[in-house]
C-alpha cells in the first residue's frame, strides 16, 4: 500500500517524497532499548499529553493501515504498516500486537520485513491473513525498484513494481513466518495499464478462493480486480468486480486520471455483499447483490465509512462471528511536528459493521470497548433549565480520556453539543449542531452529514475523546473521526457545552475511560 501528505494524507503523493523523508532524520538523543524486542524507545513518548491511551498505536515511529487483523488460536492479532526507522511513512514493516478481548494489547516483535533483492526489497506493504490448512496465510503487496515499463506506481523520479507475496506462518503466537521466494502473482493482467496494482484480500468461497486487489486503470480510474485460485499460490484474473462508475450507487468524487482504489475487501453481510476500499483520502463502501454464478457484483448503495481522519480501513470476524472493522487513524499535523514528537498514526477503535433494513452500512464501537468504562457522570434532568446546565457545566474527563453517550429529542429547536478544554477561551475542539430546519443532517465542524431516522427515533450521539483523537457516531449511520493538538504540558480537561434548550436531551451520560497501559507506551 502507499500513504498521504499532511494534513489530510494522500497516499499517493508520499510515495513521491518518499526519498526526502527517509532522509530525514527522526532520532532522539536519548534512547532506551527494550532487551525482549531490540527497539527503541524515545523516553519522551510517556510524557506527551497528546498521546491517545486507549487506542492502539506503537511506542513510537510511524504505523499506518491495519493489515491482516484475524482472530487465531483464542488470540486476535493485530499487523500494520510500521516504520522502525522513524515517525514518517517510509521503509514499510509489518508490525505486531497481540489481544485477548480486542482492547489490550501485547505488543510483539515486527512480523514482516523487506528482504534485500526480493519481490519486497523496498517495502511489505498491505494485506490479509487468513486460515489455509490448519495454519495462518498472510497475503501482501511486495514493492521494488523495477523499469519503467515494468512499474505500477511511477512519481515521476522513481519507479516502483508490484506484485502480490505469500509468506506462512506455524507458530501459535504468529512470530515467525516462511516467505515464498517468488510472487504468486508477478503482475497486473496482460494487456491492462493500471495505476496501482495493491493490497491482495482473499476469501473462501466453496471451492474456491477469490481474491480482490486494489487497482486503477489508466484513463479509466479506480477499479477492485477479481482474482480466483484453488490453493492460494497459482491465481488466474477473472474480470474487473468494481470500478469508478459517475452515475447510481457508484458515483464518486470527480474523476483523477491517477486514481487507485486501494486496501479493497469483499464479504457478505446480512443479505447483501460489502466491498470497501480507499481512494483520495476517504474510505468508501457499497452494498449490493453478487452473482455467484457469474461473480459479478452489482450495488445498489453507496456511502462513506468515516467523514475525518480515517483510511485504509480492514475488517475481520471477531470469537462470536461478528463483522469488525479497523481503520487508521492519521495524523491532521505537520510532518516536523510528528517527527519531533516520535510517533505518528494510531488504530481506530474496533467498529461492528451491519446492514439496516434500507441496504446501507451501520458502524458502531464494539462493546467490549464498555469494559473500560469507569467514572460515570450522569445529568439529572429537572424542569429546571439553569440547574440542568449547572450540571452539564461541572460534567469534566480528566486527562482527555473518556466517553459520552447523549440522546436526544428532535423537536423545533436548535441545538449543539460542543467539547473543549476546561478554560473558559478554550477554542472548540468539536462541536455537534441539529437544526429542525434540516430534519436529516447533523452537522459535525460546520459540515451536513446525512442522517435518516424514523419520525420519533431520538437522535445517538455517541463520542469517544483520547488525547488527541475524538471518534463520533450518530445513529450507527455517521462516523467522524477528528483530531486535534492541545497545546499544554499535560493532558487537558475535556469540557462539555450545551448550547440550546436541555429539554431536548433525552439522556447525557460522561464515563472516564482507563488507560489501556501504565505510562502511554504500547506495549504491556
């Protein structure tokens, strides 16, 4: 897989400053080498308040896309773009943690690394893992310098080739893994000129394994190709499954001659089939019927999965077969700024996916999220307006890490529920506006959502604040992730402001959420 730029990353035009940023430096003076891993650690990443300290994220350098997430041997296991060498996207590694219940997590050695002169000398990059006799399979994208009438990514300056790697793995805990030394698949479709050629998701189907791989094809755009195999090693190209379409339940943004639909995934879900996939900073999805004889995909909704600063996103099955999926979290900051702090990008909190009753995909946070509730601040509500306001305003989540739950009445008036730090000239981290004039949109910074709700459904707000992160939810039908950089020494106050009449709330309620480690590292 490729990455983004600052602030809202596109991956496709790191890869053209991939050279400047490997050169740039990102140590520290002062390290601590762990003995059990061989890595190091900036001491300063334990005391930076922005830290988020119940996400998901390494003890420092660069992570980006979730690769490979599978549940195994009574474990979930966690892969992901990392770069050991510093906080900037570069020299892609799989990294490694391991779960009981998809929320703490034991950090392990890195998974995968390029193998000079190989199919993936200059980067490992995204993936899926899955079960083929009795062992754990991880799928790839192998990059390396290749001619340029040999690549499929190409910037201009440098020339990169991709082809889809195998590699296994015998252990119980995934630690150690025997790689193919040839690709099972060495290139794109003979005669197909693409943009992309990345990020290999296969999947059990009868007798076969199909496979979707994220590509673009020249003058075309994005497309999903559809490949099938008997024994996950010798694959043949069935035809294109999904591609840009600018009219129906396929219309995107406008059209860019160099558009990939990249980290691609296709999975039944209820009664309809899902494909996901990632293009111009925005993880899309559509919904709709597969022909199982002919394998065509046919949509009939379309949407996106998160409004903010979410890419790239995998799904798994959790132990009870639910549909999870995981999402990157990127970083809204300079490239100096996340150098210098020693550590860039986090993983979403686990979302349960599903389909209402109209096709379209619903996301809400996994519950097992829950068991980190303590805390709990819950306002009573009285015929008394001041009072009730009185209350909201004392409501506090210490060290910005925490979670609130509001329902709210939708009636002829206006309101807005805003987070921001504990002073009163605190700048407005988020703010959540419902106005009656608009009966189906929220307003999440300033921008409609779309919201579709029965006519006496009460509207969800669902918020989870860590350090520099906010996730949102609305209805199971929005999701937002935002991020935002407190400039003081110390984790902050959060503070909630209702502006607006309370005798719309239904109910509010604040937990304070425990850290998942001891000192803001990753790894237990």
């Amino acid at each position: 897989m490729k990455p983004i730029e600052t602030p809202r990353i596109n991956r496709r035009n790191i890869i053209q400053a991939l050279i400047a940023l490997s050169l740039g430096g990102s140590a520290s003076p002062n390290w601590i080498v762990p003995a059990a891993l061989g890595e190091s650690v900036d001491a300063t990443s334990t005391r930076d308040p922005r830290r988020p300290q119940f996400h998901l994220l390494p003890v420092e350098n660069w992570m980006n896309d979730p690769n490979g997430p599978i549940y195994w041997n009574g474990n979930y296991h966690m892969f992901y773009q990392y770069n050991p060498n510093g906080a900037f996207w570069g020299d892609m590694h799989w990294g490694h943690a391991i779960s009981t219940d998809m929320v703490h997590w034991k950090r392990l050695p890195i998974a995968l690394s390029p193998t000079p002169g190989g199919p993936d000398a200059d980067g490992c990059f995204s993936g899926t893992a899955v079960v083929y006799e009795g062992k754990v399979v991880v799928m790839y994208t192998g990059v390396h310098t290749a001619p340029e009438d040999q690549a499929t990514i190409k910037d201009g300056a440098h020339s990169f080739r991709e082809s889809q790697c195998l590699v296994t793995s015998a252990d119980s805990e995934l630690r150690t893994w025997s790689k193919l030394p040839v690709p099972v698949i060495a290139m794109p479709p003979s005669g197909m000129q693409v943009n992309g050629f990345r990020d290999p998701s296969p999947w059990r189907q009868g007798d076969w394994w199909y496979m979707v791989l994220g590509s673009g094809i020249e003058n075309q755009g994005g497309a999903v190709l559809l490949y099938r195999s008997r024994d996950l090693r010798s694959w043949e190209f069935m035809h294109t499954l999904a591609m840009r379409n600018n009219n129906g339940a396929g219309a995107f943004d406008p059209f860019n001659p160099r558009e990939v639909w990249e980290c691609p995934e296709f999975f039944a879900l209820g009664n309809r089939h899902v494909l996901i996939f990632s293009t111009g900073g925005k993880a899309y999805w559509q919904s709709g019927i597969l022909d199982l004889e002919t394998m065509h995909f046919h949509p009939e909704q379309a949407g996106i999965l998160d409004y903010g600063s979410y890419y790239a996103p995998k799904t798994q099955l959790d132990k009870f077969g639910n549909r999870i999926i995981w999402g990157w979290i990127q970083e809204a900051r300079p490239l100096d700024e996340y150098k210098a702090a020693g550590w860039a990008g986090l993983m979403s909190l686990p979302r349960v996916l599903s389909l209402g009753s109209d096709g379209r995909l619903r996301s809400t946070v996994a519950s097992v999220v829950n068991t980190l509730r303590c805390r709990k601040q819950s306002l009573t509500i009285t015929a008394d307006e001041d009072r009730n306001q009185r209350q909201i305003n004392a409501m506090r989540i210490e060290e910005c890490s925490g979670e609130i739950l509001c329902l709210a009445h939708r009636t002829a008036e206006q309101f807005e529920l805003v987070l921001r730090g504990s002073t009163e000239d605190s700048f407005p981290w988020l703010t959540l506006k419902v106005d009656p004039i608009h009966p189906f949109q929220v307003s999440i910074d300033g921008r409609p959502h779309p919201v579709l709700l029965d006519q006496d459904e009460n509207l969800e707000l669902h918020l989870y604040v860590d350090g520099s992160v906010i996730e949102v939810f609305v209805n199971k039908q929005v999701a937002y992730t935002k991020r935002f950089y407190s400039a003081t020494n110390s984790e902050p106050q959060v503070r909630l402001q209702w502006i607006g009449k309370t005798t719309n709330i239904a109910s509010l309620s604040v937990w304070q959420i425990s850290p998942i480690f001891a000192d803001h590292l990753t790894n237990m």
